[in-house]
C-alpha cells in the first residue's frame, strides 16, 4: 500500500510540476504585459498624442515649444541646459549660430517667411517686412505686450537676402569706410538677417533710427528686460564685443525660443558663450580691403563712385552749333550791307560834283547853292551811317559772347526751367533764320 502511495506521489510530481511551471510563467508573462499596456496608455494620455510610437523624444519638445497650455508651459521650467552646448549650425535651426566666423550658405531662403502683423516705420511691401512664421508670432506677441503697457515698439528691417546683405555692406564701406563698418555691418553671408530670425527694432523717441541711444530710451529699456519672455535675445550686449564681434546694438533681437532665451538673460551670456565659441581670429582686424575678395566681395563696388557730369544731349549741341553758324551768317550780311551803303553814297557824291562842274551857266548860283546843300546833306548823312555802323564789325566775338542783343528767356510751356527758346523749323525739318533787314540809305 505504502509502495503504491509512493508510486502516485511520484506521477503527479513528474506530471504535475511542468505543468505547476508553466501555469506560473503564463500568468508572469500576462502580468507583465498588462503593466506594459498600462503604463503605454499613461504615456500616451499624459502628452496628449495619439500616435506616439511614431514620434521621438525631440518631436515632443518641438511641440512643447508650439503649445499655449498651462500645464505644459510649467514642465519648460524642467528643461536643463548646459554649458557649453553642442554648437549648431544647421540654417533652419532656430537656435543656429551665425557670426563673423559661421556663416550660412549664399543661396539660403527659409521656406517659411511671412509678413508679422506689427507696426514697421514704412507702408511699402519690402522683403525686409518678413520673418520666419515661428519668430514672426513671437514678435507680434512681443510687440502686443509692449503696447499693453504704452510702449510703442516699430519693426524697422527683418530678414534680409544675400544680395541685399551686399549692397548695404558695399554701400556702408563707400560711404562710412571699412573701420566703421566692421563694426555694425556684416559681410554677406554672415549675417542673422538671412536666417528670417533677427529684427532690427525701434522707436518714434529716437525717429527710428538705429543707434545706442535706442537703448536709454524707455521702449530699448522695456525690450531689453521684457524681450526673452517671448523667445527673443539682444544678441549684441553691451560690453561683449570682443566675443561678439560687434558693437553694442540695443535695437537688433533674435529669436532663440523661449526656453533658451530666458537662460541666456538670466546667466547674462551671448549666444558665443553659450556654445562656448571662441574665434579662431581676432575681430577688431578681421576684414580689411585685402581680404575682401576672400569673401566674395567685388573691389570696385567698395570704391568711392565718380561725379559724372551728365553730357549735353545731342540735340542740345547740334541746336549751339546752329545759332553760332546763324550770328556768323548775320555778322556778315551786316558787314556786307554797310560796304555796300557806302559805296553807294560814293557814287551819289561823285555823280553830283560831275554834274556841278559840267552844268549849264543859266540857274548856276542856284545849282551852286542846290549842289552845295546836296553835297552838305549827303556828308552829313555819311557820318551818320559811319556813327550807327556796328563798332565790333569785322571783329572775332569772344567766347560766350554775342554780337547781337539776347532776348529775355520766357518760361518754357514744356518744362524747360531756363527758359529757352527755341526757333521754329520749316516743314523740311530745316532750321528758319531770322529775315535780316536792310538798312536804307
């Protein structure tokens, strides 16, 4: 019996212990899966996002960076940053480092720039109106919370082109010089402006200008402590030229996103510092005119442009050399007809001492008397004509002068302010000169 006893007890051991074994790894292994489903659901619930398993760690803090709830503005306060920072210079990131020494590709447009919905210092459409739709939000929220508070901000130039970049740069070393602009101006390329992330900001108190003087006004002061609350930095601060390369600008803003723009105010570091970049070569002497090739820079655009005196218009000239050929032309018919009155008055004089020599003696005294009362008049009328000849005649006028008196320029009905006048033309296309009269004897 006992034997028998033994023999059962050892079947429903070996039966039943692979049995007992895997029962207990079924329900571990259901246990398991039910915690990993739950805890899947949680995740889910908690981010709000339906469709998780597609979306990285990263995706969720770019849209923690978008959303507006309460709940998620409280969990940015958790975000650690450290420094240095891997450096980025992607072109689209919006926390890219860009400066006199990174700079970001000449054919670079953001895809996404728009026009914000803010106060700008001009009406006109401009390229310069436009940010990137991120920054361009930020801005609009910024400058609505400045308004709140009777502080009128105005946009003055947003993103800039490549080729803009050149022009203003090109034009501030013809006018202002290379020393100046090296420090306020960027070569194209290295400039944030291109980025779609940057403004330069001011104010009607200081007539919109862009100068340091912005930032002692109560608006530069207002941006300087408010702007980071809506992701915006003063990229160059004062006292940190030597790290940013520029001098002190208080109008110029970038966007860097709220997370990272309230740590870089509060530690008071550049973007430079907080990459923990450091320049490879010293600023102060960076770019000069021997270099300026190296970056793409055509030295005939940076030479101070020649004065051109614009040229007299053809007709202009052709139309002088006609009215000197017309005083020519009547200098001589005047020569000509005073030669020809006084031979005219030669003859009439020798015709009449012919006729008092060979006269009849009959009415001799009274022909006498006649020829000498003849001869009388006609010498005086000689010495009148030789008194009113042209005292210039056969001289050269000079230059500039005119034989003849001007007319009074009349205002011109077709705009001309000098006044000029202009002689008629026949229906030939041919010039008509003035009749020139005939003095009689």
């Amino acid at each position: 019996m006992k034997r028998r006893k033994k023999r059962l007890m050892r079947r429903v051991v070996i039966v039943g212990a692979p049995v007992a074994i895997i029962i207990t790894l079924s329900y571990a292994s259901i246990a398991f899966l039910s915690q990993a489903s739950e805890a899947t659901f949680a995740y889910e619930h908690y981010f709000d996002d339906k469709d998780s398993d597609s979306k990285s760690e990263y995706d969720y803090i770019n849209s923690q960076n978008k959303s507006e709830d309460d709940n998620l503005e409280k969990s940015r306060e958790d975000v650690v940053f450290t420094v240095p920072a891997k450096l980025d210079t992607t072109p689209d990131s919006i926390t890219a480092l860009v400066n006199k020494e990174l700079c970001l590709p000449a054919e670079y447009i953001p895809e996404d720039l728009v026009i914000p919905n803010v106060y700008f210092n001009f009406q006109y459409f401009d390229e310069k109106k436009q940010m990137r739709s991120e920054a361009a939000k930020a801005l609009e929220e910024l400058f609505d919370a400045a308004s709140k508070e009777n502080i009128m901000l105005c946009g003055v130039s947003g993103y800039r082109s490549y080729q803009r970049q050149y022009e203003i740069f090109t034009n501030n070393v013809r006018t202002k010089g290379m020393d100046h602009t090296s420090k306020y101006s960027a070569v194209p390329g290295y400039s944030e402006h291109q980025t779609g992330l940057s403004i330069d900001v001011s104010s009607k108190s200081v007539n919109y200008r862009l100068d340091s003087s912005f930032g002692e006004t109560t608006e530069g002061k207002w941006l300087a402590e408010n702007a980071h609350h809506y992701g915006y930095i003063i990229r160059f601060p004062e006292g940190k030229s030597k790290i940013t390369g520029y001098s002190y600008e208080p109008w110029h803003i970038r966007y860097v996103g709220k997370d990272l723009a309230t740590f870089i105010y509060k530690n008071d570091l550049t973007l430079e510092e907080y990459y923990g970049f450091e320049p490879s070569f010293d600023y102060s002497d960076s770019i000069s005119y021997d270099n300026l090739v190296d970056y793409g820079i055509d030295l005939d655009d940076v030479k101070k442009k020649p004065v051109v005196t614009p040229a007299v218009p053809k007709k202009e000239e052709e139309k002088e050399d006609t009215e000197a050929e017309d005083k020519d032309k009547e200098k001589d018919d005047k020569e000509e007809d005073s030669k020809t009155d006084k031979d005219k008055n030669k003859t009439d004089k020798d015709k009449t001492d012919k006729d008092k020599n060979n006269g009849n003696n009959t009415g001799k005294d009274d022909i006498k008397d006649g020829s000498k009362e003849d001869s009388n008049k006609d010498k005086d009328n000689t010495g009148k004509e030789e008194e009113s000849e042209d005292p210039n005649s056969g001289q050269e006028p000079e230059e500039g002068e005119s034989t003849t008196p001007s007319p009074t320029p009349s205002p011109d009905p077709n705009g001309d302010p000098e006044g000029g006048t202009e002689i008629p033309a026949d229906p030939n296309g041919n010039e008509i000169l003035e009749p020139t009269v005939t003095p009689l004897p």
